[in-house]
C-alpha cells in the first residue's frame, strides 16, 4: 500500500476532524435514543421528546454526513 492511500483515509483538516466527531456522535445518541424507545410508553411527554431529539439528531447526522461528502471546510 503506498503511502498517498494511506494518507486518504485520515482527516486531513480541522474541519474534517469536527465533522466527523459530530457524524459519529449524532450516531452513537440515535443509537442509544432508538434503545431507550423500547421502554418509552407511546404517547406519554417521555416518547414525544425523545421522537423530537430523534428528529433533531438525524436532521444533524444527515448535515454532517453531507459536509463530509461534499468536503466542505469551513474553518
């Protein structure tokens, strides 16, 4: 393997680095959101909110996932 691929695969910026560690925690929080479902009541306050956090999470994980695709650096 040369050392250019090797390279590729790494952040290569500062912004790259801060779009990844958000992407990966919007997913580890949905993953553990989409667990604690399993003890929510459907229509209580609990599951309403943790439906609007799932929202407001995946909307996040989405706009990250898209600024890493896209190689978007702001900073």
């Amino acid at each position: 393997m040369s050392r250019s691929s090797t390279h590729s695969r790494q952040p290569s910026s500062y912004s790259q680095q801060l779009w990844m560690w958000m992407f990966t925690l919007s997913v580890a929080f949905l993953l553990l959101l989409g667990w604690s479902f399993l003890y929510l009541e459907p229509g209580t306050p609990s599951y309403v909110i943790g439906q609007v956090s799932a929202a407001a999470l995946s909307v996040t994980a989405v706009g990250t996932g898209l600024a890493l695709y896209s190689d978007w650096e702001p900073f």
